[in-house]
C-alpha cells in the first residue's frame, strides 16, 4: 500500500486512512472503564479525625454537642466537617457505627486472647471502655435513627459477642446468674462518661479503677441478691 504521502495528491491518502462508512473500528472498540475517584489520603484521615473527636465530645458533652466544637477538637475546617458530614444525623450515625464495630472487634478479641471466659468478660469490659462506648449512648434515644439497616446489623453483632461472653462465663460458674447482658452494658456506658457538673480532665484515670470494682462484684459466689431484675437487651430498647 502506497504511503498517506505519495496519496496526497490524487485523493486517495484521506480514504486510506479513514475507515469507511459503516465500517465497526470505532463504533465497536470498547469503551475505557469509568473508574471511581479514590479518596485522597488526607481527606481520609480528616474524616477519621472527626469521627474520633465527635466521639470523645459524645462521651463528654452528649450527641448534642456544637459541631463547631467538633471540627475544632479535630483540627479541621467546620467546611471540611460539612464536606464529611453534611448534618449532625449523618455524623452521629457513623461515630455509632464505628464505635460499635470496634467495640464487636474487642469483644471477639477478648475471646480469643482468654481461655478463662470471666478473664474474656474482664478483658472485653476495660477494652471497650476504651473504644469511648459511653458515645453509644444516641442508640438509647427515641430520636436517633436505630433502625438504619447499617446499624442494626451491627449492633447484633455486638450484642451476640456481648452474650457469648456472658453466656460462658455463666456456664462455667464465674458469673454470677442474676445478671444479664444490659447489665454489663449499662454499667459499661455508665462507669466510661464523666460525672455532670465536674471537670473532665483527668477523670478518665479512675475508669478503669472503677471498672474493676464491677467486674469484682460480678463474680461468684454473689456477695449480695441484687434488687429488681437483671437488665436485658429488650429492656434497653424501650423507649
């Protein structure tokens, strides 16, 4: 085949290098794949910092805390805040979710690591404190969405591994039986946010001191009859 050049002068370069009509080269090539911009590492780590300062301000001030005073615990703009999480709903629903996925992850831990069930429940109890379980504390108010399908799978998830712990410890006669899982759970939520109408600096060092003192009073054989009736799960869920 001649060159596009030696064509140029009778006409015949144009068609020799355009395919002709009808012809399937272009129509039929396939389409580049579309592909999702990926976060930028530091706008994953600004919605990672936001998450974890709501939740400690869930714990000390409740869900309603300004979230001007969430960016500014984060070290973020309020306009990177509101790129993130464009109401308090939409922010409230993740530090649920995250806290509750990460408090699941301690408990299966805990199972793991402990071949004594009351050490697991131990182990689990002072871990989750941890984790600010005190910031699920809008899972109990009749105003929070609890039944996004995202957070209800996880949160039974959380509350099987929870009364697996129970449940073994008081198979094995280490727990005593008149306690139930909203027990732990309360006492846990509870014992992990600070006192009203004190500061907060520095109350966290006595959370685990008081922690222990509860796991102590789980143990059998039971030094006292507890009054009214264990706490169940259901029991949390009223309104």
């Amino acid at each position: 085949m001649k060159t596009v050049a030696g064509n140029a002068g009778n006409g015949v370069a144009e068609s020799a290098v355009k395919p002709a009509v009808g012809s399937t080269a272009e129509t039929d090539a396939p389409a580049a794949p579309c592909r999702a911009a990926r976060p930028r590492a530091d706008a994953l780590r600004n919605r990672e910092r936001i998450i974890a300062a709501a939740r400690e301000l869930f714990v000390e001030f409740g869900p309603d805390v300004a979230l001007d005073d969430v960016a500014r615990r984060a070290g973020v703009g309020n306009a990177t805040l509101y790129r993130n999480f464009p109401d308090r709903a939409a922010l409230t629903h993740e530090v649920v979710l995250a806290v509750t996925s990460r408090t699941t992850l301690r408990a299966e831990e805990a199972v793991a690591a402990e071949s004594d069930p009351f050490a697991a429940l131990s182990r689990f109890v002072h871990t989750a404190a941890d984790e600010r379980i005190g910031a699920l504390c809008p899972m109990l108010s009749g105003v929070f969405d609890k039944d996004h399908p995202d957070l209800l799978a996880e949160r039974r998830r959380l509350e099987e591994a929870v009364e697996g712990l129970v449940a073994r410890a008081q198979s094995a006669g280490r727990l005593r039986t008149d306690i139930a899982v909203g027990d732990v759970l309360v006492a846990l939520s509870q014992l992990t946010r600070p006192l009203p109408g004190i500061a907060c600096q520095g109350i966290d060092r006595f959370t685990h001191r008081h922690l222990q003192l509860f796991l102590d009073g789980l143990e059998t054989p039971a030094r006292s009859e507890l009054p009214g009736s264990a706490a169940t799960l259901e029991d949390l869920r009223r309104p």
